[in-house]
C-alpha cells in the first residue's frame, strides 16, 4: 500500500470529472480526495493497495462521459501524515 500524489490533464474540470472519480473509487474503497487546480489540472491524492493501482489508474485515465484525459503525472507521498476517512471531493 503506498500514497500517491495524481495529477490529471486535459478536459477535466467543469465535466463532472471529480464526481465520477469520488464515486468510483468510494466503491472500492479507497481513502483519500479529488480537488480541482487553478490551472486547469485536477489532482488526486490516494491511499492505494498494490493490488487495485492499475484499476484506479484506468479509472482516472477513463474519467467521466464528458472528460478527456490527456496526461498523468503520478508521484509517491510519505503517508506517516496521510489520514482519510473515505474519499472526498476538495474545493479549496
């Protein structure tokens, strides 16, 4: 299990793009937010079983009926000062 930092580009904002992510991954569990970037970027950070990353990965990459995902940048955090309960959508 690690924590990853995502960053998601292309058309992802104001096309529901953090509800279908938020929803998704609640269903399966994983902890942690969604939020938009002031630069048109969305970004994600997750705690992340082995097991499920390339499941959440194709789920990002998807995104929703409207989105159009054209990048993602993932990076490892240090999760010793990441704790969530549930997954959540962010707006600050």
């Amino acid at each position: 299990m690690e924590s990853y930092r995502i960053i998601i580009s292309g058309k992802v904002q104001h096309v529901y793009y953090r509800k279908f992510i938020s929803q998704a991954l609640m269903r399966l569990g994983i902890q942690g937010y969604i939020k938009n970037l002031p630069d048109g970027t969305v970004e994600i950070v997750a705690t992340i079983y082995d097991d499920d990353f390339h499941a959440v990965m194709e789920i990002l990459k998807q995104g929703s009926p409207l989105s159009e995902v054209t990048g993602t940048t993932t990076e490892i955090c240090d999760n010793d000062d990441l704790v969530y309960d549930g997954f959540e959508i962010r707006y600050t």
